[in-house]
C-alpha cells in the first residue's frame, strides 16, 4: 500500500531540527560541570552602605527574598526593591547573584551587605551564591556547605549566613538556595535543610531562614522543627510554584497581613519577591529563646 501519510514541509522539518539542537543545547548546558568553592573561608565579601544608626524605634522586623535570575537585572532587582510593600525591609536575602551584583544592590539600597559564593556557574562563568542585605550592623557571618551534590552538575550548594544586631537583639539570618527538584531527592533537599537547622542550633537567639527553596513540600520539615512558616499561604512565587519563603524562630507574625508576594518584576527575575513581617516573642526580648526550637 502507498504511504498516504503527509510528509512535513521544509519548514516544519527546519523547525524541528532547530527544537532538537535547542533542546540538545539545553541538556548540555545542564550536564556542564560547576566548579564549586568548598572553602568555607571564602571567597567572601561584604560592605557597609547603611546608615550608622538605623534604630527608627520601629518595632518589627521585614523580611524580603529574591531570586534575581543568574543576578543579570541588578538595576531593575533594585527599583522592585524599593517600592511598594518591599520597601524598607530590614533583611533581604538574594540569591543567583555574583559579588557585584551583591555589592551594587547593598550601594543602591543603602544596606550592608555579606556575600559568600559556592560555584562558578557553568554558564554565566562568574560566582554565584546567596548574600544577606541588611540595613542592621553584621556582627559575624560564615559560609555552610550544604551535603549532596546536584545531579548533572554535580553542583555543591551553600547558604551564606549572618548574626546581625537588631534594636541590640543578635539575630541569625541565613539566605538558602537549595538544589532543584529534578537534581536532588527529596530527601537529599531535606537534609540540606536540616544541615541549616543543625548550624542554627549551635546559639541561642531567635533565627531567620529565607531564601529559594526549590519546593514547597520541604515547608513540614521546618515547621516540625518549631518554626513558624510566615510564607506559607502567599501563594506561587515563580510561575505556578511556591518555592520562595520564609521561616523564623523566636518570632511572630505582625498583624494580620504580614506576609505577601510581590507583583509585577518589570523584568528582573523570573522569580517575585516575597516578604514578611514580625515581631520578636518577648522571651526573644529577654532572652530566653533557644535557636533550638
């Protein structure tokens, strides 16, 4: 019998082939090895912008994550920063950035800034990591190696981490980026955030973790660790997914509405921003609160 099946025409065969190298180039690009910094000295680097004395006698604390893609839009990360309920935040974690791109947003800002980078990516060749942002003093910070590597790029991932002196309150904040879905079980991403619960546990004092977690189902392991899950309900944060939160210790939510995520990025990330803001518990105040909850 003839073959009466319609053969495709010059440009759908173009256009599959052009899909096909497409996709090839993609796959390459995620196979493409990282060079990661396991020295967990550095690199590091940080800055002082914020004014000297930023005690407003306000009484709580606003937290904002970003994910600001491969940290390529800075100028506009920075604007989105600055308006609506983003604006004034005491703590911002970033991540994707480089230690430019960390530098020039903590200037335009006018925060302090710390900056550790775990690998050189693969296919922006420059340092990429996560940094705090604060507009409060940075009294220490360090680099955690979070365990298991990403397959494919058998890439290592850090959280950059920070005590900054809130209203004279040492606080911990940590800024996290844990490994994709398709890289890592999840069990795998559940022990990178139980290596950040287990640093946290070595002071006491209240505690605030934020950052890209590539999932919303690791929320319960936090939440059973006495965390309070402020990001919870805010809803997707990068296309359909909610993957972008917030956790603290030693804290409570301030008012009725104190989360939420940002609306339009004007281009800066695929990701939206998202924030919260809290209260320290008076035990906090006094003290008595263990980073252990």
């Amino acid at each position: 019998m003839p073959d009466t099946r319609r053969k495709p025409s010059t440009g759908e065969r173009l256009l599959r082939y052009a899909w096909a190298i497409g996709l090839g180039g993609v796959m390459m690009s995620a196979c493409a090895p990282t060079l990661n910094l396991p020295d967990p000295a550095g690199p590091k680097f940080e800055g002082r912008f914020a004014p000297a004395s930023p005690d407003d006698g306000a009484a709580s604390l606003k937290v904002v994550t970003f994910n600001i893609k491969l940290g390529r839009q800075i100028d506009k990360a920075a604007a989105v920063l600055q308006a609506g309920d983003l604006r004034g935040a005491d703590v911002i974690a970033v991540q994707e950035v480089d230690q430019t791109g960390a530098a020039r947003l903590a200037q335009a800002l006018r925060m302090n800034y710390v900056y550790y980078p775990g690998v050189v990516h693969p296919t922006d060749h420059r340092y990429f990591g996560p940094a705090i942002l604060t507009r409060w003093p940075i009294e220490r910070s360090w680099k955690l190696t979070l365990p298991h590597l990403g397959r494919f790029r058998h890439q290592q991932r850090t959280a950059t981490a920070a005590i900054i002196r809130y209203h004279g309150l040492p606080v911990r904040v940590y800024a996290v980026h844990f490994e994709a879905q398709l890289r890592l079980t999840a069990t795998q991403r559940a022990d990178q955030v139980r290596a950040v619960l287990d640093d946290a546990r070595r002071m006491a004092g209240p505690v605030v973790i934020a950052g890209d977690f590539n999932s919303y189902d690791i929320g319960p392991v936090l939440t059973r660790a006495g965390y309070l899950w402020l990001s919870e309900r805010t809803g997707p944060s990068i296309s359909m997914f909610s993957w972008d939160h917030i956790f603290a210790a030693g804290f409570t939510p301030a008012g009725s509405r104190s989360s939420g995520v940002a609306g339009d990025t004007h281009g800066a990330s695929d990701h939206h921003p998202v924030w919260a803001v809290m209260r320290p518990v008076p035990a906090a105040l006094a003290g008595g609160v263990s980073s252990a909850p």
